[in-house]
C-alpha cells in the first residue's frame, strides 16, 4: 500500500467518523435536513469522486491522471442534487399509489416490500436515463480533456461515436441495475431520509470498483 492509498482510506473513514459519531451526526443531520440539495452536492461530489479516483488508481496505478477529475467532481455534485429530489419522488409516489397500506403485519418485512418497489421503478424508470447522462458528460470531458475550452468544441456526433454501447447496454443496464443497484437501493430506502444520497454515493465507490474490475477482465 502506498502513501496515496494510505490518505485516501484516512480521508473515507474520517468522512465515516464524522457522520455515525454521535456528537457529529447531530451536525450532519441537521446540516442535511436544513440544506438538503447543498449537502447532496457536497456529499456526492466528495464521495463519487473518491470512487472515480480510486477507479483511475486501480487501472493506472495513478489518482490523479485523469486531467477531467475536477470537472467530473462536480458534475456528481449536481448529480447529488437531482438524487434529492428524485428520491422522495418515487418514494411518495409508490406510498400515494398504494396509499400506505400494510401489505404484511410484520413491520420490518412492510417496510421491506415498500423498499423494494421504491427502488425497483426507480432503478427502471430513472436510472437508464440517468446513467446514458452521465455517460455522455464523462465523454465529453474525456474528448475534452478535462479542458473547458476543449469541452465546449467537442462534437455530438464524436461523443455517440466514442461511447461503448455494448458494454452499457450489454453490463451497466442488464447486469448492475438487476444483480446491484436494486438490492443496494432497497437497503437504502430502507434507511431515514437524512442518510439516503449519503447511501448513494458510497455505493458508487462500490461499483465503481466493480466496473472496473469488469473492464479489466474484458480486455484480459
């Protein structure tokens, strides 16, 4: 291990620290629950970012190789945002619609089966569109070399061009969204709302590893 990866797992845990301590949570919840969409920004651009870095670590050997680290920070921040309001969106709608009736008398697996469809409409209506999205920012900060003045010249038709649809299509929609992202998002909605963009953005250090193993063993 080296000194670089020694601060990034200092840099994880203390943000872990600060969160689950009891005298520091009471800061973080009210900090969330007063400024919902900025600490979603600041929470997921720290994070997902993290796991883009350790992404570039795993492949390269390097963190900060990816001149684009910076603008793609704070694109996940903005991404952050919408989490925000996307989540208590499909989490009213599914209550609305089955009008918060009990499905099973045992309390634990009601708030299981409700975790559940929240996270499966959400990870079929919201997150392919999403993750195209994000796809096509990261392709062109990619194509732009992480410069603004590159980014802004970069043509539509090089970035449809660039994408690997095959494997998007094929692993990132087929695969993650069915054998991850709905298990992961079902534990999520099954957590309070202050923590669930947190949730979210610590999954996606998760499969950010994950898709890069994958990537790896493509091309092996």
């Amino acid at each position: 291990m080296k000194i670089k990866d020694f601060i990034w797992g200092c840099i994880l845990l203390f943000i872990s620290l600060f969160v689950f301590l009891p005298r520091t949570n009471q800061i973080f919840v009210e900090l969330t629950t007063r400024f919902p969409y900025a600490m979603g920004f600041l929470k997921t651009m720290i994070l997902a970012s993290m796991g883009e870095i350790l992404v570039k670590r795993i492949r390269t050997g390097y963190y900060f190789r990816d001149p684009g680290v910076y603008i793609k920070a704070i694109i996940w921040g903005f991404l952050g945002m919408v989490f925000v309001f996307v989540f208590p969106l499909f989490d009213g709608g599914i209550k609305t619609i089955f009008n918060n009736q009990i499905i099973f008398e045992n309390e634990f697996l009601n708030k299981l089966i409700y975790a559940f469809m929240i996270s499966f409409s959400m990870n079929v209506i919201f997150a392919p569109t999403f993750m195209m999205f994000h796809r096509f920012t990261d392709t062109y900060i990619d194509l732009g070399e992480g410069s603004i003045k590159k980014i802004v010249t970069v043509r539509f038709d090089d970035v449809v061009k660039k994408i690997d649809y095959h494997f998007f299509f094929s692993f990132v929609i087929m695969k993650t969204i069915p054998l991850f992202w709905i298990p992961a998002h079902t534990i999520t909605f099954m957590l309070p709302s202050t923590y669930r963009v947190l949730m979210a953005s610590y999954l996606s250090i998760v499969l950010g590893v994950l898709l890069s193993l994958k990537k790896q063993e493509k091309k092996r």
